[in-house]
C-alpha cells in the first residue's frame, strides 16, 4: 500500500487521461492508444517516484505524511522501484512508436533532471516541469495531427504552471533552507498576485483554440468548466488558501479534459 501512495496513482492516472484525449484530438491515427496509456501512467509514476527521492529533506517539513519521510517506505525500495518503472516505460514506449519511445524518453529525462536539480532554479524549473505536462499530449498524439493537440497542450501547461507557483506557495517554509524558489525569490504578496491573475486571465486563454479549429462546443464547455471556476477560486489565494487552490486546479486539468472531448 505505501508503495502505491509513493507512485501518486492519481497523478498518473491524470495522465493516462491526458494521452486519450489527445488520441482523440488527433482522431485516434495513432493505433494502441490504451498502450499509450499505461505508458503515460508509467512515466509519471517514475517521475513521482524520483521526486520524492530528491525532496526526501524539504518533504520532512511539507509533507511528513509521505511513505519516504514518514519512514514507511526506504530508500533502497524506492530506488529499486523507480529503475523498475523506468525500465516498463521505456518498454511500453518502445513497443508502440518511434515517436512515443522519443518523447516519453525526453520527458523523463526533463522530469529526472527538474527532480534532481532544475527545482532548484526558480521559473526554469516551473516552465521545465510545465513543458513535460506539454510533452504528455505530444506523447499521446502519436505524432500526428499535432496542429489539433498543440493549442490543448499549451492549455494543460499553463494550468500546470499555475499549480507550480500555487506549490511554491504552500511549501515555502520546507523549501527556504534549500532552494530558491518563485514565492521567495519575489515573496509571497507578488506570487500571490501572479497567481490571482493568471486564473482571472484563464477564461479568455482557454477559448483561443477556436481560432485553430476548435468547436463553439469545446468554448462553451471550456468556459462553464474551466473559465467560469476559475474566476470564483481566483479570490482565494489572496487570503492564503494555497492547498485549496492547488486541489482546484489540478481539478480544473481533469474538467479541461472534458471539454477538449469536445473540440
């Protein structure tokens, strides 16, 4: 059981999800797209892993509750699980496409590298981690159609870079002795604000995919599910409600989905 809480299965599941709707963006021209889908759930497992072997000394503070701090799981295990999905991945990767092996492949790499050091680089580490995010629809196009999956990948990244500076945030006290990051590098007022604009300014962003092709039903859907909610949550983190923030967002990535099923 603390081997699963340490894969973030819902992470991953979020991700498997975000490689079917970008199957169906590009009309499904890619075949297996189920084997697409386990490799996304993979990938991100490994990333998740990794992240927590890396973070093990801030997690103590931010997220003691965690299988690694909280001594539930150790290192060796850990380690030993993550070469365990990394092998899978690329595996799974390999046997679908040229295509999904390269990109799965540079993701983790991304992923591996933002875990190990890029987290520590305020703003290049929030774009690296929103890039993979990006890379994620890439991956589940199958290479094709990809002026179709594209405007949706730059969507799910700016929702993502959102919920990284929203993080920043939350985990500032465990993060101070170690690393540099966006709410403390411009403190906490300025990454507030930046946050707080950046969901009033989601409505209008989100509906720019209908000048690419997009359906009127995809910004209808988009706008009730995406815009609208984030306009109400925008509010919140003013006052310091990071977690529920983070929570709505990471809510808003699924909804997000919904609509593009639409476009």
């Amino acid at each position: 059981m603390h081997l699963i809480r340490l894969l973030r299965p819902l992470n991953g599941i979020l991700s498997a999800a975000v490689v079917l709707t970008a199957c169906h963006l590009s009309y499904c021209l890619a075949e297996r797209p189920l084997l697409m889908a386990l490799g996304a759930f993979l990938i991100t497992s490994f990333i998740n892993v990794t992240n927590d072997l890396f973070d093990l000394p801030e997690d103590t503070v931010n997220h003691p509750d965690r299988p690694l701090p909280a001594g539930k799981v150790g290192e060796d295990r850990a380690w030993v699980l993550a070469l365990v999905l990394l092998f899978f991945a690329l595996y799974v990767s390999y046997k679908h496409s040229p295509w999904v092996l390269a990109v799965g492949s540079f993701a983790m790499f991304l992923g591996l590298l933002y875990n190990y050091y890029l987290k520590a680089l305020p703003f290049i580490g929030n774009l690296t981690v929103s890039f993979v995010v990006f890379l994620a629809f890439l991956y589940g196009s199958g290479g094709y159609a990809l002026h179709r999956v594209i405007p949706a990948g730059l969507l799910g990244a700016y929702l993502h870079l959102l919920r990284e500076f929203v993080k920043s945030l939350q985990d500032m006290e465990g993060d101070a002795p170690y690393r540099r990051t966006v709410a403390i590098v411009l403190g906490e007022v300025t990454t507030r604000r930046i946050v707080f604009w950046g969901l009033i300014l989601l409505p209008l962003l989100s509906v720019i995919p209908v000048f690419f092709g997009y359906s009127y039903l995809y910004v209808i859907a988009v706008l009730l599910l995406v815009g609208f909610p984030a306009l109400v949550i925008s509010p919140t983190v003013l006052y310091g409600k990071y977690g529920l923030v983070s929570g709505m967002l990471k809510l808003l990535t699924a909804t997000a989905l919904v609509a593009l099923w639409l476009a």
